[in-house]
C-alpha cells in the first residue's frame, strides 16, 4: 500500500512537472523580443564621383502606394546614356567603384530594363545627359522596396560610363563606373 502510494505520487509529480515543462516552453516567444523598428519611408544617396570622374548627383526614394518613387539629378555625366543600377554592397570604397558588387539581385533572375518581366532588382535602367551633362529621372519602382528582407537600404548605387542595353547578361554591358552613393533612411 505505502508502495503503490509513493509511485502513484511519484507518478503524478511527474506527470505535474512534465505539463509545467510544457507550459513554459509555449509562453517562451517564437523570437527574442526586439523593438520594432517604424517603417522605412524615404531614402536618399549621395552619389560621389569615382576616380578620374566628376559625377556628382542625388537620388531619392520615396515608399508610395503601389511603388517606390525614384527620382534622381545626376550632374557631370557625358551627354547620352548612362546605366544606372542598385549594387549588391553599400561599399562604396574602392576608387573605381567595384566594391560595390553586382546588381542588387536576391531573386536570381536575369537582368533587364526596369519594366521588364524579369529584371534584377536593382535594374533602374539609364540616366540620360543632356548637353550640359546633366540627367534627371522620375518614375515608380513595382519592384524595389524599402522594407523587408529585399529592401534596398544599405546597398549601392552606380552610375555608368556607358548605356545598359537592357539585355546583355549579367549587367547590360553598361561599361565603368562614374558615380557611387550608398542607400541611407531619410525623414522624407
Ligand atoms: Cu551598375
Ligand atoms: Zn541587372
């Protein structure tokens, strides 16, 4: 009797002990808890001229229903065509501009014009210079974006020497870099 007593207690101790277990482990949180960060909704670059060049330039992103506006006012350039991309790194260090990677392209595809079906996403296509050397962009991006896993934040911008041709693998044959900037948080 005292026998069956101690392991029908030892039993339901167990038992008590193993649900507590439980119930700890389904209130610990999925994550650590971190403080939420408020949505991105603007960004801007200062583009800064590679050696031996002297394009000089801003760009802005702003987050809009539907997309992101880009606008850009590049100064320097060459008149004509020039490729106009988001790099992989934000590392605009090297004095050519490589260190600023390939085109920004976490969804493998192939690269192409910005209102193509398949296009890298940091394929914005081109600026294009006028006479003055001058070039001014503004349209809306369904494709890049300032928030979440593929945000644009932090990566690089690069402005070419020469046109992208929008087809040609992997980078549009767009030739050296002029300009690069790095993708910062603005307040508007
Ligand atoms: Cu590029
Ligand atoms: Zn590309």
């Amino acid at each position: 009797m005292t026998i069956s007593k101690t392991r029908l207690f030892g039993a339901l101790s167990a038992l008590l002990l193993s649900s507590m277990v439980v119930r700890a482990a389904d209130m610990m949180p999925m994550t650590p808890a971190m403080p939420m960060a408020a949505p991105v909704k603007a960004a801007v670059v200062l583009l800064i001229p590679t050696a031996g060049n002297s394009v000089t330039g801003t760009v802005r992103f702003t987050q809009i229903d539907g997309g992101v506006r880009v606008v850009a006012d590049v100064s320097g350039l060459k008149q004509g065509v020039h490729g106009f991309h988001i790099h992989e790194f934000g590392d605009i260090t090297a004095a050519d501009g490589m260190s600023a990677g390939g085109h920004l392209n976490p969804g493998h595809a192939k690269h192409g014009a910005p209102d193509a079906a398949e296009r890298h996403e940091g394929d914005l296509g081109n600026l294009t210079a006028d006479a003055n050397g001058h070039a001014t962009l503004n349209y809306i991006d369904t494709v890049i974006t300032l928030n979440g896993p593929t945000s644009i934040i932090g990566r690089g911008v690069v402005v070419h020497a020469d046109a992208d041709d929008l087809k040609s693998q992997p980078v549009g044959n767009a030739g050296k870099r002029v300009a690069t900037g790095v993708i910062g948080v603005a307040k508007s």
